[in-house]
C-alpha cells in the first residue's frame, strides 16, 4: 500500500514518478503515477507530464515522501479582511 506523494517505480516501464492520486475501485486500490521527468512517454496520457495508471502489484516504493513537502501539510492561508 502507497501514500500520496511517495516517490515510486513502475516496475514494467522502470519510470520513477509520484503518486498523484489515490482511489479505490471495486475494491481495488488503484494510483495515477505522474513521472518525475518533463516529456511525453508512449503508452501514457497527461501530456508533457505523463502519467500512468497502476495498482500495487505495478509499484515499487523509491521514497516515501516527497523532502521537501509535509505529509498532511496545511497550506497557509491570509487572514480574510472584516469590513464593518
């Protein structure tokens, strides 16, 4: 099982992407994968930034988070202005 934002490789392709979304469908958990290197890739959808549908069995973990980013982080927002 993955996370949102761990960094993986699909292991049939070798690209190592980011797990950009997470769902479960008729009980299976399913990922949309969005490669980590800018470009089209045959086979995959999504544009300059490819992106793969896969399951568990299609993953390997590279890394479990992203350094840079926070699981759960809270973005922050500004203070909304009360006008009298």
């Amino acid at each position: 099982m993955f996370d949102l934002f761990n960094v993986v490789k699909i292991k049939h392709n070798g690209i190592v992407g980011t797990i950009v979304d997470k769902t479960v469908i008729n009980g299976k958990t399913m990922y949309i994968v969005e490669n980590n290197k800018r470009g089209t890739v045959k086979g995959a959808y999504g544009g300059e930034w490819a992106e793969f549908d896969c399951t568990d069995e299609d993953l390997e973990l590279v890394n479990a988070a992203v350094p840079s980013m926070q699981k759960y982080s809270t973005p922050n927002i500004a203070p909304q202005a009360v006008y009298a």
